[in-house]
C-alpha cells in the first residue's frame, strides 16, 4: 500500500499556493527503493521541486524553503519521506 501522493498532487498544490513562473516536480521514489523511507512501491515518497515565484523575492533559503514545506505540510504528514527542494 502506498502513500496516494503524486507528483501532479504536489504540482497543484504549489501552484494553488506560491504562484510559480517555473514549476517541476519530479517523483524520484523508484531511485530509493530499499532505502529508508520508501514504502516498496516506487511511488510517492521522495520528491524534487524546482521551483520560481515572485513570493521568493527578496528572502533568503531558508525562507523560500519554508515556504515550500509549508504548501506541502499535509503531504509530508501523509508519507513523503524526502523533499529535494531547488528555488529561484
């Protein structure tokens, strides 16, 4: 049983929220089977966002990263393990 949780989920939800101008999200699950967090099905679990957004202007890392999480809280409690997160 996996986590339900797609990449095209993901994509909604960050453009719903941050208004991006550039938008990728990737699901690299099948690149963690075997390892820690992944559930066997190759799916769900490890994910990589780049993105852009005018909301990121002006804030550091850290900050734009946050904003990211954020967006994507409920998915994370729901099972994502990894979250590689690029922003411009």
């Amino acid at each position: 049983m996996g986590t339900g949780i797609t990449a095209q989920a993901l994509q909604q939800r960050l453009a719903e929220r941050l208004s991006p101008t550039r938008l990728e999200v990737i699901d690299e699950s099948i690149q963690h089977l075997g390892h820690a967090g992944q559930d066997g099905t190759g799916v769900g679990t490890h994910f990589r966002v780049r993105i852009a957004s005018p909301l990121f202007d002006g804030k550091a890392t850290v900050a734009r990263h946050r904003l990211v999480y954020d967006a994507l809280r409920d998915f994370i409690d729901a099972g994502i393990h990894a979250l590689a997160i690029e922003t411009s």
